[in-house]
C-alpha cells in the first residue's frame, strides 16, 4: 500500500483543509462519472478515497502516523478501503453534495435527477463475449423548447422575490433564527414569470428514446451495469444514472464458475481405456467452438482436463480464466449379441469372473 499522505500528494504537516482541498481535487479528476468504464481511474478514486477516510479522522490519523499501517488495524474500518464506489459514495455523500453539485453562492445543493433502473436479458453467448443492446427507456429529458430552464423562449427566471435568490428563507422562530427551503422557489432561488407552454415551466418532459447500451465481455447473471447521466433529468441539476441489472441465460454445455468454465464431456469406457483423441466444445466462435483434445489412456470417471486462459474473458481486464472439462465415463446400457461375447472374452482375459449372475456372498440374484 502506497503512503497515504503520497496519495493524497500532500504533505505530512497537511492541516484539514489541505487534506480535503487535495482529495476534491482527485476525487473530481476520477470522479466515475467522469471517466467511465476506466478501471484504473476508479481504482485511483477509491484509493484517495480510502486514505481521506482515515486522515480526516483525528484518531486514526495519529494512529497512522505513529505506527503507519499497523496502527489502523482493528480500528473501525481503517485501512479497509473501499471495495465499490457507491460505499464512498454513501461515505461521503455530503462532501460530494458540497463540491460536486454545490453553488459558489449561497451553499445551495443542487437537485439530481432520480436514477433508474431496467432489466435486460442475455444469451449466454453474448454475456461471454459482450454486445451491444437497444433498449427503451421512458424518463424525463431537458425540455428543447425552453432549454430546460422552464421559462418561455424570451423570457427569463428572475430571481425568487421571497428569498431573493439565495433559496433558503431565515425566519425567527422564538430566540432563534431557523433557516429553512425557500417554499416559494423549492430552493432554487429562481421564479418563472412566463412559464415555457411545452414542459409548463418544468424543464423537462417525459421521452420514450432508444438507447444503446454496451455490454463489455465477461458479464454475470445478476450484474449491474450504470450509465451515468442516463436516468432522469431535473431543471437546475444533473441527470440521474441508469442501472441496467443483466439476466443471463444458461446453457447447459458450458457451467459458469466465475471467470472458469466447466464442460462435461461423455465418453465410452472403451474410449476411455484405451485412450485417444476427443471433440470438445469451445467458447470460441460464439460458444459455439469445437477443438480436439487428446484423451490419456485409461481416463477415470470425474478426471478433469484443463484448458488454461480459454474460460470466461475478464470484466474489463486482460485474460481469461480456465475451461475445466471432466470426462464422463459411459457404460453401455445394452450390448449386441456379438459385443457381448467380446466382453465377456475380455472379461476372461482380465481374470473377472462374470460366468454367472451372482451377487455379493455367492447368493444368487433373481
Ligand atoms: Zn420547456
Ligand atoms: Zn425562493
């Protein structure tokens, strides 16, 4: 693990302030929405984010420093990190809130747009190798007629006359002075005069669009897939996201174990005994692949052979993980007249005594 100071480029003296400053400034820069599918920019976001955690808190932060990384452990949540991106942000919502969406003027938080979520459904095939999907989506987007601003063509939002723009109202509550939402403007310190007639003064409208959504190679049943900014939009604020849970089809060839695939190949005990060569299927050309494989001489029930690096690509990385196929030794269930005699000659051969149907203790079975 790298310094936690050094991630953050800061130095050892760093009061709160410059730790933050340093982090909203990586943070911003690998921020995921940003720089989506980048493993290595989330991977950079995650690690800033796991040593803010621990140097903006006071205690672990001396800790730190005194033992380095031995005097977080056991510590709550110290030198964890972050295994996804939507722990920080449920971490720290609240600083993104302030930095991200947040106005110079006034403290305002700024609206997003509510996410979405839809289903989609993949071949086998195509969650092994990736694809492309059109799908519908019905969500609100920025009107064009009024630009998303809500107000008539022309005309403009002033500035709320009850808050005077800034969103909040401070009213006396006792000897208190509470500061609440404005109620006129609902916070954004802006009023309308002459509503857009298309969204009635919204800034959105409701648009059923294709869009197209890439699937990278490698995918599972149950995954999520986000992109960003494709959910809702609001007026005044950012777009939600859109998730897309992927519903993967199975295919009884091919049993998915991670990155590893297991393929169950039937053959004869003769075949088996005496050894050869055996098709298989690949994932190659669309899982639907063929190769040849050589079968040892005297391969037993369940003995696996295995294909290194032809399994299931990685999400997002380089390589593949292994294909595992395991023989399924076959036994006739009915023999011809002739394949009989053979069998039991062979049986004579190898000193087994199958002369009479007997069972365990020489009793004889009915
Ligand atoms: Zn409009
Ligand atoms: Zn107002």
């Amino acid at each position: 693990m790298r310094d936690l100071y050094e991630v953050l480029g800061v130095d050892r003296q760093a009061n709160a302030s410059d730790l933050k400053k340093a982090y909203y400034k990586l943070a911003k820069q690998f921020h995921p929405d940003h720089n989506p599918n980048d493993k290595a920019a989330e991977d950079k976001f995650k690690e800033a984010s796991a040593a803010y955690q621990i140097l903006s808190d006071d205690d672990q932060r001396a800790r730190y420093d005194r033992f380095g990384f031995d005097g977080l452990r056991g510590s709550n949540g110290g030198g964890a990190g972050f295994s996804n991106v939507d722990d920080i942000f449920s971490a720290f919502g609240d600083l993104f809130g302030d930095f991200f969406g947040g106005r110079a003027s006034g403290g305002r938080r700024q609206a997003r747009g509510a996410d979405l979520r839809l289903d989609l459904s993949l071949t086998f095939a195509e969650a092994v190798w990736g694809t492309t999907k059109e799908v519908n989506v019905t969500r609100d987007v920025g009107c064009a007629t009024c630009k998303a601003t809500g107000a008539a063509p022309g005309s403009k939002s002033e500035s709320c006359g009850t808050c005077k723009g800034k969103g909040q109202v401070v009213h006396a509550q006792g000897f208190f002075m509470v500061q609440t939402t404005c109620p006129h403007c609902r916070g954004s310190g802006q009023q309308i005069k002459d509503p857009c007639t298309d969204c009635r003064g919204r800034g959105t409208r409701p648009e059923t669009s294709t869009l197209s959504v890439s699937v990278p190679s490698g995918v599972d049943d149950g995954q999520t897939l986000r992109l960003a900014g494709k959910g809702e939009a609001i007026a005044g604020g950012a777009a939600g996201h859109l998730y897309v849970v992927l519903h993967v089809q199975g295919d009884e060839r091919f049993k998915r174990d991670n990155e590893d695939v297991l393929t169950e190949i039937p053959v004869s005990f003769i075949k088996a005994a005496l050894g050869g060569e055996i098709e298989i299927y690949t994932l190659e050309d669309s899982c639907n692949g063929t190769a040849t494989v050589k079968l040892e001489p005297g391969t037993q029930p369940g003995d696996v052979l295995v294909r290194r690096g032809q399994g299931i690509p990685r999400v997002g990385e380089a390589g593949r993980g292994d294909q595992v196929i395991q023989f399924k030794v076959e036994i006739p269930k009915k023999l011809t007249t002739r394949q009989e005699e053979l069998m039991r000659a062979l049986a004579e051969e190898l000193g087994e005594n199958v002369k009479e149907k007997r069972g365990l203790f020489g009793r004889k079975k009915s």
